[in-house]
C-alpha cells in the first residue's frame, strides 16, 4: 500500500503444503504463492502440492520444513499432522484451515492472505507442542517413529479383542483386554483419546495420556502420567488370524506381534506452531467444541 511502510520479513522461504482433494486448498496455494513472491519472499512446494499445481520447485512432504523458515499447510489436521510430525523444531508450522474441524489450524482461509504482512513479520505467537518417540523393539518393523497426536495399539477385526500388558517407567502396571490402546501427547487429546473418552489435556502440560479403547472391565480407566514416563505395551495374547497393529497419528501403520514391547515416551524434539496473539487454547476449544461460549 502507497505510503504506509511494510514490516521488516522474519520469514524469507515459505513451503506450502496443500489438501490435495480439495480445489479450495490448490487455488488459495497459488494466491498465496502469488503473494509472497510480490513481497520478495521465496516459495516451495511439496512434491504432491506442486505437481497437482503444475509447479517444478518440490521437496517430498516429510522433509519440506528442513528447506524452509515456515511451512503453511493448507488443508486439515490430517495434512497439518504430516508435516509437523517431522517438522525440525526450529521451523514453525502455519495450519490453515480449509477442512472441517482443524483443531491444530491457527488460521481459517478466510484470513490467509489478510493476515500474510503479519505472518511474515513474527507477529503471531511460537506454541511449541510435545510429541512423541515410538519405539517397537523388534521385529521387521524394528525402529523408533515419532508421532504428534498418538500412538495406538488396536486390533484388525472388529469382532475380537486382545490382551495388552502396561508398563510404567519399567514396573508393570496393568494388564486387561480391550479393543487397543493409545498413548496421547496433551495435542493429541482432542483426537481419537477424546473419542475414547479419555481427558482434554491443556497443551502446555507436560504430561500424557493412556487411554484403553473399549476395555472388557469397568477398572480401567484412562491414566494421566508425567511426560517423563517410559510407556511400554506389549501384546500378550490375541485371536490366531487376526492382527494387532501400531499406528502414528492415524496416517502411518504395521503390525506388531505378540510379545513385542512398543516404548512410548515423550520426544526431545518439539513441534512449534503458529498460533494469532489474540487467541488461546480455550478459544479454540469452546469453538471446535461448541460450548456455547
């Protein structure tokens, strides 16, 4: 704008992730594309993003915040979850809500590109969310994985349940059948734990959340822990034809097999997002929640 001097840039090469299935996403990448540039801000797509725009600059999805200062996913959780899921700490991620609920999102479509001057230069807020290290002992799937929802341990079948062992810090706690399990980050908590009728945890809290999926007895009830808790879940028993399976935020899984201990504890490496000054957790909660306030 004529006269009025635009802030100095804290962000000067955007990656931009987009919804692949939907047109809203696409085109606002490439209004938001055409608008960076205009402010001399360098732009890169993720490998999906840009072939489905018709872009040559790409990077594969779950490495695209290491080339980047700031990554704007433009979609839903589930996209957001596939980038900050391997986000380096140091890159924030910027959720631009084009789905339905968008929980993890900081801002809706509408504000994209009237809140872009701001973006750039840092007015919005670093929330910087726990996330998980998973690691399955052995096996072919042997490793460690990292997670920002959950990671759930839950049968193939609908109609059989498995019996799963919990271990605290190293000392058993429980054993009990159940449909699963899921082991919760305070992000996550809004999620499947949710569903499972587990607690809402405030992010800041440095605590997580075991949560049994459908438990065969009354006793077992959803347990809150310290962030500094080593989780260990084994399978101790299950149906001979059906599997139990491991899986990351709902997007990457495999079977484990019986008596393979998965670790859960909380990761070194947090994920920063971004989030608007004026708006705080329970904003958020009391609209994607409709309390009515």
């Amino acid at each position: 704008m004529k006269g009025k001097r635009r802030r100095a840039l804290k962000f000067r090469r955007v990656g931009i992730v987009a919804k692949l299935s939907s047109r809203e996403a696409l085109k606002l990448a490439v209004a938001l594309e055409s608008a960076l540039k205009r402010r001399g801000v360098a732009v890169a797509f993720d490998a999906a993003t840009a072939v489905s725009i018709g872009r040559s600059d790409r990077h594969p999805t779950d490495r695209i915040a290491r080339f980047c200062d700031l990554v704007m996913v433009l979609g839903g959780d589930g996209t957001l979850l596939s980038v900050a899921r391997r986000a380096p700490s140091s890159t924030p991620v910027l959720g631009i809500n084009v789905g339905i609920l968008g929980f993890l999102a900081g801002l809706k479509r509408g504000e994209a590109l009237s809140r872009l001057d701001e973006v750039l230069a840092g007015g919005f807020r670093d929330d910087r969310r726990l996330r998980l290290d998973v690691t399955v002992t052995d096996g072919p799937h042997k490793g460690t994985y990292r997670a920002l929802n959950d990671a759930v341990l839950a049968k193939e079948a609908i109609a059989r349940i498995s019996t799963f062992s919990i271990s605290l810090s190293g000392r058993r706690a429980a054993e009990f059948r159940a449909d699963g399990i899921i082991v919760s980050t305070p992000t996550g908590s809004t999620a499947y734990n949710l569903s499972a009728g587990g607690p809402i945890l405030h992010p800041a809290l440095p605590a997580l959340v075991v949560t049994p999926i459908c438990p065969h007895t009354l006793a077992a009830r959803p347990l809150v822990v310290p962030a500094a808790t080593a989780i260990g879940l084994t399978v101790t028993n299950r149906p001979r034809r059906e599997g139990v399976y491991l899986t990351l935020d709902g997007q990457e899984g495999f079977p484990i097999g019986r008596g393979t201990t998965v670790e859960v504890k909380a990761s070194p490496s947090r994920v920063t997002l971004l989030r608007p000054p004026e708006r705080d957790h329970f904003d958020n909660l009391a609209e994607k929640l409709s309390w009515g306030v």
